[in-house]
C-alpha cells in the first residue's frame, strides 16, 4: 500500500474533512480488481460467498444506475486483498488518530459511461446504530477519473457544518447536488467543491460527515471505485438504535448477549497493540484444494 499519511496530510484532513491521494494502490493491483468488478457484477462469487448487498447484477439491473455491490470483500480474495490491507487500516488510524480500525462495509461502485448520479450526502447521518459513530471512508480510483467522468466530489470544509437527517436519493437523483445545497442554504454556508480527478490507482480519504457525491458519467470510459468504510476499533452496537439505524441485514449480527461488534462481520483490520482480527491473513491466502 502506497499511502503513509504525514503531518501535513493529517492537517489538511483536519481542515478540509477530505485528502485526495495519488497514489494508494501499486498498478499491478488493478487488473485483478477490473476482473474481481465484472466477476461480482456477473454473480460469480469465488468463494461461494454472497456479498451482505447485491444492488445490481448484469440482465437484471437498471443499465442507467451505478452498479452497486457492497460488502464484496466476502465473495472475492482480490477485493479482500485492499479490503483487509493491515497497512492501509494502519494508514487510515494514522490519519484518523484512533488506537485501530475495523472495517464496517465495503463498497463496490462501477458507474459506466452514460451513468447517472449518485445523491450528496453525509456518510455518518446513516450511523447511529454503532457507537462512537466515529466513520472515515476510503475511496480507491479504479480508472482514471475527471469531473466530467463523474468522479466523487467533496464540499471542503463541509464535515463542520450541521449534522443532517438523510433525505433525498442515492441512485440517480435528477438533482444530486439538492440535499447539499438545501443544507448549505439553511445554515448560510457557500458550498466550494473538490473533484477527486486522480489516475486509477489514486483516490481520496474523507470524514464521516463531508458531505459528497458524483455527477453522471459524461464520458465515454466506466469510472469504477471501490471504497472502505471504516469505524473505529473499540465501537460497539448501541443497543438503542441498531435495529432501525442499521437495517435488516447487518443487525442479523448482533450477539443477544452483548453489544459487541463480532470479528467475523466488522474485522479489525489494525490495531495499535497488534491485535488484528487473527484468521483474516489465512483467509486472505487460502486456495482451494485442487480436485
Ligand atoms: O463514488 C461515489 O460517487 C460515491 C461514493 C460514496 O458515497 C462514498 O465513498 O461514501
């Protein structure tokens, strides 16, 4: 992983509620990734696992909408391999300044050439379920990307303004840019936006509360990226929210004893006392028997 966070870096986070990065995955990484995209969007799962979200499957889904996918990390080790990277949950804590991170879902986005929007939004408006409902998110350019090409967009400075109730679409609004704007207006704020515009490879690291999203795809090229979204080590379910925050299938996995976040589901990927969730490194290099 090419990304080691600096002092400036952890400022610019601090100000800006965002980082774009040139450089977080090595070129060799992506054309595994390309295939493990059209495996997942083709329903070929390698591990015989299905993802926790299929949005969208190639026959059936609407060929105007982001295909979606989430928790891939689960059906395909080349997804896992970035997915469950010790050095970049390292990174990321480094930057965030947390003793250890888990992952909390991935998200798989291919938006092809004609594609429409995805909604602004603020990620932790989504989050009480889980506490501290501390979230960074990672997001990993698989193709070059250009505003024109939809790529994701920031509002800098935006994770200081006020905390939003969700509203408003995510696939394919006809206004993506509504909810931001409509929050910018209430509280007198003048919205400046930041492209990620990054080679594939690149990308961007944000707060749980800047608010984001992207425009449709105008050129002629698929803007995909696959994204980490990270909490905190030591959060827990709050037992007060999770069933109606989290929704059907993620609060299948909470323990009826306790609030703890189970491994298995919400991994820790690094932590500052080296206690990374122990199978991940077995799960990352298995290879199934031959026959
Ligand atoms: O890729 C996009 O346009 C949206 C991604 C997003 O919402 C996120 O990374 O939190």
């Amino acid at each position: 992983m090419l990304f080691k966070p600096t002092n400036n870096n952890k400022q610019d986070f601090d100000q800006q509620g965002f980082l774009v990065i040139d450089k977080i995955l090595p070129a060799e990484q992506l054309l595994p990734l390309h295939q493990a995209f059209d495996d997942v969007f083709n329903g070929v799962f390698e591990t015989g696992v299905t993802p926790d979200e299929v949005n969208w499957q190639h026959g059936s889904g609407d060929p105007s909408l982001t295909r979606q996918v989430c928790n891939g990390w689960k059906a395909n080790r080349s997804i896992a391999q970035v997915v469950l990277s010790e050095d970049l949950g390292r990174s990321v804590a480094q930057l965030a300044g947390w003793p250890g991170v888990r992952i909390m879902i991935d998200n798989l986005l291919s938006k092809p050439a004609g594609a429409r929007s995805l909604g602004y939004h603020q990620d932790s408006a989504y989050l009480s379920w889980f506490t501290p409902s501390d979230l960074i998110s990672c997001w990993i350019a698989l193709d070059d990307t250009k505003q024109a090409g939809g790529t994701l967009e920031f509002v800098i400075g935006s994770h200081k303004w006020r905390k939003s109730i969700p509203s408003g679409e995510f696939h394919g609004p006809d206004n993506y840019r509504e909810p931001m704007q409509y929050a910018a207006q209430s509280q007198g704020e003048e919205p400046q936006i930041k492209y990620v515009e990054v080679e594939a490879g690149g990308g961007s690291v944000h707060h749980g509360w800047t608010w984001h999203g992207s425009g449709a795809n105008e050129s002629a090229r698929p803007r995909r990226a696959l994204v980490l979204h990270l909490m905190r080590c030591d959060a827990e379910y709050d037992p007060t929210q999770f069933a109606q925050g989290i929704g059907p299938t993620y609060s299948r996995y909470k323990h009826l004893a306790d609030n703890q976040l189970d491994e298995n589901y919400f991994p820790i990927l690094w932590h500052e006392n080296g206690s990374r969730t122990k199978a991940l490194d077995d799960y990352l290099t298995f290879s199934a028997p031959k026959c």
